[in-house]
C-alpha cells in the first residue's frame, strides 16, 4: 500500500500540503515503484493532530482522486466523515479506510449503498489525545473483540464480509508494549478469515525499537511489515 498524504502535518514529514499536481506524481511512481493498492489521505491522524473540515478534506481529496482514477490500481481514501465518504465513493474510489471503523452517523449506510471495499480499524481515543494514557488489560483480545463487533455491524448493516478488511491500528491509542504485544500475536486478531490491514511504516513504535528519526525507519518499517 503505497501512501499519497496529502496533510500539511504529516508525522513522517511527507506530507504534500494538498499541492494537487505533485501528489498525482507522487501516486504514479509508487505504482511504478509496485505498490498494489494507493490510499490518499487528506485530515492527518497522528498523535495530537487537529481535525479539519470536510470541505478541506474533500479539496485536498478530490483533485487527486480525479488525476489517479485510471493509475491502474485501486485508490483507498482515509476518512472519517461520512459526508466525504459519499463524495469520493461517488468519484470512484475503491474503498474507504476509517480509523473510527464506520462509527460517524451514517457511515455504515453510505458504504451499504456502493460496492467499496472498506478497512475497519481499532483506536482507542481520538487522534488528539490517543497517545496520553492508553491503557488495557489484554490488548489483544480488546482490540479483537471490537473489531468482531464492528464487522458484525458491517453485515448487519448489509456490507458483505467479502468487502471487509480490519486494522488493529499500531500506534493509535497504543504504548509501545501494546503495539509488540498485538505483533507477536498477530495470528489472535486474523478474525472471520477477514484480511488484515497492518500499517507500522515508520510510526514512533520503530523509533522508540531503533532510536532513528522517522525518516530513518525505512528498514526498521520493512522489517515489521516482513513479520507481519
């Protein structure tokens, strides 16, 4: 999964401040590069970021999403407004990643209405404050029994398990003891034969392992995708 971010608060200091053309750019070489899939993001969901309004997201998005349509793979959008979900569903994206696992009123409904594909992730908290004291007994099985809970949601909502992908979400309202504990026991969170969507790629987790800056974990984010 290649990453078009297109925030101006990007954790990893590539961010494309909705600069459209070099994004566009930026999704082309990633599927020259070989990435499967691209997922452009328009509202930054590090630790202590600031929401922003759908409006914003949905300029930031769109052009992007226009330029990248015939790129030859399918395009993900990360989002948790159901009012930018419609509006990039009905541009033709492929599926919708949401960090809230569709719990925005009306979201379920606005992916049971198209035949997106959609990633369901797991955070405990809000970006603004997920990092300050997480905490769980087992976070294995916390983090697997509301994932459970949301693709049932899913179904019942009439989103097929077929269109699902879940996320236990590394780093979002995680310590580092957590985020080891849901790697080593990965196979726990492989729920309902339901693909599962890991993302660590330089995230803080690496940094705190390796002592490098974000833009020196490239390696350290290959290894954690390789155990994955």
């Amino acid at each position: 999964m290649g990453i078009v971010n297109l925030t101006d608060d990007s954790f990893s200091g590539d961010g494309l401040r909705g600069d459209a053309a070099r994004a566009i750019e930026q999704g082309l070489r990633l599927v020259e590069e070989g990435a499967h899939i691209l997922d452009i993001g328009g509202e930054s969901s590090r630790p202590g970021a600031q929401p922003v309004s759908a409006q914003q997201e949905l300029d930031r998005l769109l052009p992007v999403v226009a330029g990248l349509l015939d790129c030859g793979v399918p395009l993900s959008v990360d989002t948790v407004k159901t009012e930018v979900m419609g509006a990039v569903l009905a541009a033709g994206v492929d599926m919708i990643n949401d960090i809230a696992a569709l719990r925005a009123e009306g979201a379920l409904e606005a992916l049971a209405g198209s035949k997106a594909a959609v990633c369901l992730m797991h955070m405990q908290g809000a970006p603004q404050t997920m990092q300050e004291a997480p905490q769980y007994v087992d976070v294995v099985a916390e983090v697997g029994d509301f994932l459970a809970g949301r693709v049932a949601a899913a179904e019942t909502a009439g989103i097929v398990r077929e269109r699902l992908v879940v996320d236990p979400g590394f780093g979002f309202g995680k310590t580092l003891a957590h985020n080891l504990s849901m790697l080593r026991r990965l196979a726990e969170l492989h729920i309902h034969q339901v693909p599962l969507l890991v993302g660590m790629s330089r995230k803080s987790m690496l940094g705190q392992i390796t002592g490098r800056a974000a833009a020196e974990r490239v390696h350290a984010g290959i290894a954690a995708a390789l155990l994955a």
